[in-house]
C-alpha cells in the first residue's frame, strides 16, 4: 500500500527557534498533502492543504507566517513552525493523496518546545 | 470545525467480543471514512464507504451508512488485544475539494 513517512519522528527544541517537518510519500506521487496537528486525547485539526508548485491554503486560525509550507515536488511537503514556543507543542501529521479518496497518512511527529 | 461526532468517547471490552462504534455527521458526504490511531503514531485507513452504499466488508469489519439519520457504524468482531487504539470516522469538508474533517474519536480497549 501507500506509504507516507514523516521526518523527524520527535524533537524537542527551545522556545523562538523553527523546526522543520518533512513528509514524503515513499511509493506513489502525491499531488495533495494535507497538514494536521493533534492535541493529547483530541481529533486531528486540519491546518492547511499543500498542492505541489503552489502555495498552500491555510485553515481559518492557522497563522500562515507562524507555519510555512512548501511542497517543492510530487513526494515532499515541508512545514516549518517558526519561531516555536510551548503552546505549539503537538503532534502534526501529514497525509498524501494520489488520485483516489483516500488520504494516507505519516506516522506523525512530536514536537516539545521548552 | 468538526464535522463529526463519535460515540462512544470510549469502549472497553473482552478479547472476542465485538465492538460497535458509532459516527453522525452533519451535512450531505459522498462518502465518509474510518481511520484507526494507535496511541501516538499516524492514522491507519480502514475503509471507504460511498454514499450509495449502506454496507461494507472488510475482513473483521463491517461498515454501515445512513444517510438519511447521517450516521455511520464501524463493528469490530471477534476482537483482539491488537485492535486497541483509538477510531475515527473522516467525511471531506463541504466544498472543500479533498480536505477531510474528523470525528472526535472513539478509545477502543481490547483487554485479555
């Protein structure tokens, strides 16, 4: 099946640094990537959706300046939180989509800001 | 916001028995989606479900549909200790091309 894989898995960072989150699709091209953070306990909050060669449309809240993303080819999304401080601590998951309905997603990555 | 609402918030069970859980949703889908979490790592695609359809298979999984009461089931059979995580329903956002919104979840445990 599809496979998506997020890079770094955890990381932990000081307050007023950026972080850098990669996902790629490992097998198939995605012309779609769909970004999520997720709280402890809580359901996945889409943040913004990343189309390759353009920019990305962001979710009403998400502040686009605080969260950058590009998605420079048909297998990697970035998204870099900027200027990271502990209320951004959370899970953020990407998903990619081919064609079809189905999102797949990456095995998420933790970020603790101290 | 949310699209979906889940419940229970959560379930526990004995290994074999079966586990029913439910998702409602509030405007018209196309189809709806259920995911599976296990407790910090990504979502696992379970199964589509067309909104022509009422009923889907897939091995131990049973998935109904209703649109009219805009509701769906997920039913776990014969469950396992393996099937411990946490499920959520996913319908795409009205008109929101292919973005999805998700339910709020349901913690399954599967004790032995």
């Amino acid at each position: 099946g599809a496979v998506v894989s997020q890079h770094p898995s955890w990381v932990i960072c000081k307050s007023g640094t950026s972080v850098k989150i990669e996902c790629r699709s490992l097998d198939f091209q995605a012309t779609t990537m769909f970004w999520y953070r997720q709280f402890p306990k809580q359901s996945l909050m889409l943040m913004a959706t990343s189309n390759e060669g353009s920019k990305a449309t962001y979710e009403q809240g998400v502040e686009k300046d605080k969260f950058l993303i590009n998605h420079a080819s048909l297998t990697l999304s970035t998204l870099t939180v900027t200027s990271a401080h502990p209320e951004d601590s959370s899970f953020y998951i990407c998903s990619a989509r081919q064609t079809s309905d189905t999102q797949y997603f990456g095995p998420g990555t933790r970020l603790t800001v101290l | 916001s949310q699209q979906g609402e889940e419940d229970p918030q959560a379930l526990s069970i004995q290994e074999g028995e079966n586990a029913t859980m439910n998702c409602s949703y509030k405007t018209s889908i196309n189809n709806l989606q259920w995911y599976r979490q296990n407790s910090g790592r990504g979502l696992v695609h379970l199964i589509l479900i067309r909104s022509n359809e009422r009923e889907k298979h897939s091995g131990r999984l049973r998935v109904t549909l209703d649109t009219s009461k805009k509701s769906s089931s997920l039913l776990i059979t014969a469950s396992r200790a393996a099937d411990t995580a946490s499920y959520f329903c996913a319908t795409p956002l009205r008109g929101g091309g292919n973005k999805l919104t998700f339910g709020t979840g349901t913690q399954l445990k599967v004790e032995l």
